[in-house]
C-alpha cells in the first residue's frame, strides 16, 4: 500500500499516520517527492485483517491518495497516479499535448560544431539542444568527450538560441557540476541500472531524461525510474533508445510498442531515440515518425553539420538538410496523432 500526502501535509500528518499504522502492527517506509510526502505501508501476509481500507486512509489527516499497489514501481505506475506528469523545463512542458524534438550532435566536440548543431535546432522546431559532454564508450580508446569545458559550449550555444540543454552525467561525483549546466540530466543505457547515479540524480533537483537499458525489461527500467522518484525527484522522463537483439544490420532494436506499453504502465513522459535505435542515418527519419506515430513525447535525435568527420555515431548523425525533412514530416505526424509542436518551436519553423 502507498500513501501520497496532499503538497500542504506536515511531518505531523505523516507522523500521526506511521503510528496509528504501528499500533495494527504494519510498519512504513518513508518515499520521497519532491514537497510531498508518500508512504509504503509494510506487514506481515499473516496479518491481513490489519490492513485500512484506501477509502480509511484518505479519511486521514493530510493524506490525498492511498492505493494498493500490484506492481514493484508504486510511485511511477499509473496506479496510484492516473494522470501524466508533467515536466515544465524552462517554459517547455514535456509529457504535456505537444511533441517536443531534441537535437545535437553524440558529442560535444568543438565551438564551431556545437553552435551550428545549436543554430540547425532552433531553426527546425527543437527546443533541447542535446550532445554528449562526458561519454560513455565501449572502447577506452574512443573519444571520451570533453568534460567539463564541453558542458560550457554546450550551454553558450544553447542561449544563444534560446535553447534547453539535455546532456548525460555518468558519475555521482560529476551530478552537481552537470546540473550547473544543463537543464535536464540525461542517463544513458549504460547507467541504467548504475543505482548510486539514480540515487544521485534523484537527490537533486533537474529533471531526468533517463535511457533504457541495452537489454532492460519494461520493469526493470520503471525500477530504475522508481529509483529516482524513490529518491525524492519526481521529474523523471524515459527514452526508448532500442534493445539488444540477435540481428546484425541495425545498431539496436528499436521496439516501438514501448510507447504505448509504457503509456499504461506509467505516468511519465515517454520520447524516443532513433539514433540509437537504429544506428544507421537511413532509418532514422522512419523510426522517428514511427515513434511520434506510436505517441512519444518527444523525439531525441543525433545530427551534425558534417557526419563523416564526427568523433562518435556519425554513421547515424543526421546531416542538417536531412534533419530538415525529418522535423517537416515529424510535425505532419505530429499533427495525425494530435500532437502539435510546441507553440515556440512552431514559431521558429516559419521564421526560418
Ligand atoms: C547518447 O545519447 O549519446 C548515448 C550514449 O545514448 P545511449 O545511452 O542510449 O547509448
Ligand atoms: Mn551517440
């Protein structure tokens, strides 16, 4: 059972309530969200007579919703909170009515790269600038990103398009220094289960854009969002990035039903990522559209002003004329599927 307190409640309502809870022999744990207190009520199996009913615990001091839970991810399951969540990032609202394109290179690599990467989004309706600053590689030989000094660009070239900037932390220690510069905290397929890195990102307060696992299940990436929300961070987006599979010709398989599997699991955003859900440039466009189709929040997506020469995933980077027609036909779906650009994205379109 889980027990969210309205935004007013004091630790006293929460107080009063673990006692009254103790005296029937059930014990709780305190969840966090971020200025609401939830619950877990805990007991014994043996002793089902000493459960309240839903209906007795909202009858209680301060409590807004108790509900029993069937799945291991109380906080983030439609259970026990029906209606999305939604993330306003700098007057942008992910998980809201419209569709939200993020757009950058894999890597930070240089000034020159990262601001026409910046320039080329805002002129076709994203408004994230994405790129990697700090890299997880597979080789140890592969460029690594660069640190620090990329997260700066970054977030100069980000303003000077009045854009977001969405970028990967991929160590607890580097958590604050991120979050100094970018407006979302992104944690990739590798990290996911990196439990410490949850926790990190779920004791601070940006939102969480966080990647499913090369071969994590449904419930294992809810878990890992549970983490964050667990962790007293209730902002928290997932991003479908494709699976491990045993077909060699793309990079990952990208499984569009997580969208609308997710959309009943779960009440945060979903977007999707179909760079690296496919790995190659050619299938980007179609993946993307398949993605919005299935209704994604939001499309995170690699590009480049010149792939061939990219220090990472340039075989599935975007040049800008094909970034282009993929943002003119992603908001021609958009608009099937009743989910319009966001109005300043919108804006950005026709002035270009
Ligand atoms: C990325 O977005 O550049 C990235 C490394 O993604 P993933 O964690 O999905 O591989
Ligand atoms: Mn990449």
């Amino acid at each position: 059972m889980v027990i969210l307190f309205h935004r007013g409640a004091n630790e006293a309502d929460a107080d009063a309530l673990r006692a009254a809870m103790a005296c029937r022999g059930l014990s709780s744990r305190t969840l966090r969200r971020r200025g609401q207190v939830a619950l877990a009520l805990e007991g014994a199996a043996a002793a089902p007579h000493a459960w309240p009913s839903s209906g007795e615990l909202e009858a209680m001091s301060g409590v807004w919703r108790a509900r029993a839970s069937s799945v291991p991810y109380p906080l983030v399951s439609r259970e026990l909170q029906p209606e999305p969540t939604l993330i306003e990032v700098r007057g942008v609202m992910v998980g809201g009515e419209s569709l939200v394109l993020m757009a950058g290179p894999c890597a930070v690599e240089d000034e020159a790269q990262i601001f026409a990467c910046a320039a080329a989004a805002r002129a076709n309706g994203a408004t994230f600038l994405r790129g990697g600053a700090f890299k997880p590689r597979t080789s140890p030989h592969a460029f690594q990103g660069l640190g620090a000094a990329g997260l700066v660009l970054m977030r100069r070239a980000a303003d000077a398009h009045g854009l977001r900037v969405v970028t990967e932390v991929v160590s607890p220690a580097d958590v604050a220094l991120v979050a100094g510069h970018a407006d979302v905290l992104q944690v990739g397929a590798r990290n996911m289960q990196n439990y410490a890195l949850l926790a990190a990102v779920g004791a601070q307060a940006r939102p969480v854009l966080l990647k499913r696992g090369l071969s994590a299940t449904y419930e294992e990436w809810l878990l890992a969002a549970e983490y964050v929300v667990a962790a007293g961070n209730p902002q928290v987006m997932l991003c479908e990035r494709g699976v491990r599979s045993f077909e060699p010709a793309t990079r990952n398989l990208f499984d569009v039903a997580a969208v609308p599997m997710l959309r009943q699991l779960t009440h945060l955003p979903v977007l999707v990522d179909p760079s690296h859900a496919t790995g190659r440039r050619a299938l980007v466009a179609a993946a993307a559209r398949a993605g919005v189709a299935a209704g994604a929040d939001g499309v995170l997506v690699e590009i480049h002003p010149n792939p061939e020469a990219a220090l990472s995933d340039g075989p599935q980077s975007l040049t800008f004329s094909e970034f282009r027609q993929m943002a003119t036909q992603l908001a021609r779906v958009a608009a099937a599927v009743d989910r319009p650009f966001a109005a300043e994205a919108r804006d950005a379109r026709t002035d270009a």
